[in-house]
C-alpha cells in the first residue's frame, strides 16, 4: 500500500504510517478485518497501537510505504493539494525488494498519479484496479479512496472499498 506523505509531524499519534488520529485507515482495517472500527486505536493513548499494527500486517502480508521521500508542504497542513514532490520513492526498487508483490494499492490521488505515471498505467477507478507489467511480473494497480476525514465518503463505505480489494488480494 503506497500513500503519498505523512502529514506534519505534530499531528502524529505514533511513529508508523497513517499516524494521524484524525485519519481512518485503522479504523477502515478494524471494520474490515474484525468489523470494530476501534480495534487498532488505544482509547486510553488516543492513539493507535503500532506493536499491534505492526503484528497484524506482518501476518497479512501487507507492505506500507509512500510515495514521494521529500516533500515540501505548502501549506501547514497534510492536504495532498499543497504536497509538492521534491524526491519520489524508487518503486522499482521496492519491488525488487518485495519479490512476491503483485499488487500495489494507492491511497489517494496524489499517490495514484505517482504510480501512474511512473508505470504509464490508465487510472482505475475507485475501489478498482488496472492490469500492468513489471520486468515480467504481472501486476494489479488499485486505487482506493483516500482515508482521510477530507474525503467525502463515509467510513462504513470506504471500508466496503478496501474489503472487497482486501478479500481478493489476501483470501480473507
């Protein structure tokens, strides 16, 4: 799963990807994976509880990491709209890392022009994919909807998005 960049530090919770309280991955992977949206947020902390996020991808198999490396953010905020890409991630180089991926999931639209550009790829629609190669290996580009609270879709509907890319992708 590739987003675009964390947002300000200020606003973290933890020290891992989608460190946001404000933000709904977790909640969205609560929903799908144990239908609790609070199963990953330490109430007591108000945050989210890495070492069991950390656990629970591992056994799924589920890989994290962003699109860009530096960003200049242009606005005080963690808008995907005022990101400005100083340095991309080397995706080339993560797949070669991961060789048993064959899918890759964006988390937003910033992320998903990212990919799509670096793969010359047609956008998917929401909550679909697109076929593409990569050095042989066939692949599937999903775009999700973005997890942020920003985007206009109710958490229970963006749930139902990553479940059904969830349960073709890792048989759950």
């Amino acid at each position: 799963m590739l987003g675009s960049f964390p947002p300000p530090k200020k606003r973290w919770s933890i020290d891992f990807f989608y460190p946001n309280m404000q933000n709904d991955m977790w909640r969205i992977f609560g929903l799908v994976f144990f239908d609790n949206k609070d199963y990953f947020v330490d109430t007591a902390h108000k945050r989210f509880n890495k070492p069991l996020l950390e656990t629970f991808l591992r056994e799924k198999g589920v890989a994290l990491y962003d699109t860009a490396c530096a960003v200049n953010r242009l606005q005080d905020n963690a808008s995907d709209k005022f990101l400005e890409v100083v340095e991309h991630t080397d995706i080339d180089e993560l797949l070669h890392l991961l060789p048993h991926c064959h899918a890759i999931v964006t988390t937003g639209q910033k992320a998903t022009d990212t990919l799509r550009a670096h793969f010359a790829v047609a956008e998917p629609k929401v909550g679909q994919y697109v076929n593409f190669e990569f050095e042989g290996r066939n692949m599937r580009l999903y775009r999700m909807p973005s997890s942020s609270r920003a985007y206009p879709l109710a958490l229970e509907k963006k749930a139902a998005f990553y479940r059904t890319m969830l349960e073709c992708e890792l048989d759950i």
